[in-house]
C-alpha cells in the first residue's frame, strides 16, 4: 500500500483486520514519503471550529485505529499485524523498496485530473490550465470568461493553521467552496 493519508490508513486497516490477511504467510507492506498527520484541535477553548491539518489530517475512526499502531516499533508492527512500513525518503530504506516482491500494489496517493474537454475548439493540457481563487479557469495566462472549474479537479486551495498550502478536498469542502465563489461573484 503507497501513502500516508486518509486513503492508505483505511486500506491498511481493511487489509489487515481481514482474515484472509492474518495468515502469517501475508505480509503488508506500506511505503510511504511522509509520517502520517493527524487533524487536531490545536485551541479548542478560544477557537474550537478551528482544525490543524484539517484537509490532510487523519480523521476519526481510521485516526484511532493509526494511533494503536503508530508508535509500535519495526517488530511489534511485523508480528502483531504483519506489517512493515517504509519510508521512501530515508536513504537507508531505498534499497528495500527496489528489492521487494511486489504482488499486489494499491496506490492510494492522490489524484490525477481527468482529460479536459476542448475549450473554444482546442485541446488542452493539464499543465496550461490554472484556476483562481473563484474557481475561473486560467488557460496559457488568459482568464476564460464565464468558464469555472469545482471539485477534486479544481479543489480551493487553502491556508492550513501552521501556514502550510493545502487543498480543500471532500464533498462539503467543494460545496463551500462553489456557493463562496458564487457569492463572490454575484457581489462584483
């Protein structure tokens, strides 16, 4: 399993509550760049609707679950769940992500956007489009008038808490994001 956020962790715990996995013979195994996040409530008495890591964070039940394991060390994680996660960026586990069996792979790392449909009768690239911060699409630099991209395709992007960018990705987030804009754009 590729990946450290909301969608690797709850593989994993599919994975490895399954029955089918607790054969010893099974092995997991998590590559993954970064340590996991978790959203907290870093102010909960002065600004208790405000999250840290609330677009990357791990949430929940999937949360909970991470935290019984995070901190177990290399052979607690192998021999209570047959589990073996590597970090990718750490030079001295390179060499065990080129060298191992590779049965099945699930890549739960992100997105990739769809192809886009001609716009004015062009074809257009992934890499010529942008959008702002209403949602207008940006093509080669040029604003295109009255087209506008929402969703996991054009998510806001946002400021986390610690000042880190993020992007605003879930169903309620995207539906914030389209009536914000639209207010927006009435009010010009």
């Amino acid at each position: 399993v590729y990946g450290s956020s909301h969608s690797a962790m709850l593989v994993l715990k599919n994975l490895l509550q399954d029955y089918s996995v607790q054969k010893k013979s099974t092995v997991i195994i998590n590559y993954y760049r970064q340590p996991a996040k978790f959203a907290s409530f870093p102010d909960p008495l002065n600004h208790p609707d405000k999250i840290l890591h609330d677009n990357t964070g791990l949430k929940g039940e999937v949360a909970e679950w991470v935290k019984t394991w995070i901190e177990l060390d290399e052979n607690e994680l192998k021999k209570k769940f047959n589990l073996i996660r590597i970090n990718t960026q750490r030079r001295d586990e390179k060499r065990l992500v080129e060298n191992m069996p590779r049965n099945v792979n699930i890549f739960a790392v992100g997105y990739e956007r769809n192809s886009l449909p001609r716009i004015n009768g062009e074809e257009v690239k992934s890499d010529e489009i942008d959008y702002t911060p209403t949602g207008q699409l940006i093509l080669n630099r040029a604003l295109l008038d009255g087209i506008f991209g929402f969703g996991i395709a054009f998510p806001e992007r946002v400021k986390d808490l610690d000042g880190s960018d993020e992007l605003a990705v879930g169903m309620w987030k995207f539906m914030k994001h389209i009536k914000k804009s639209l207010k927006t754009l009435i009010q010009q």
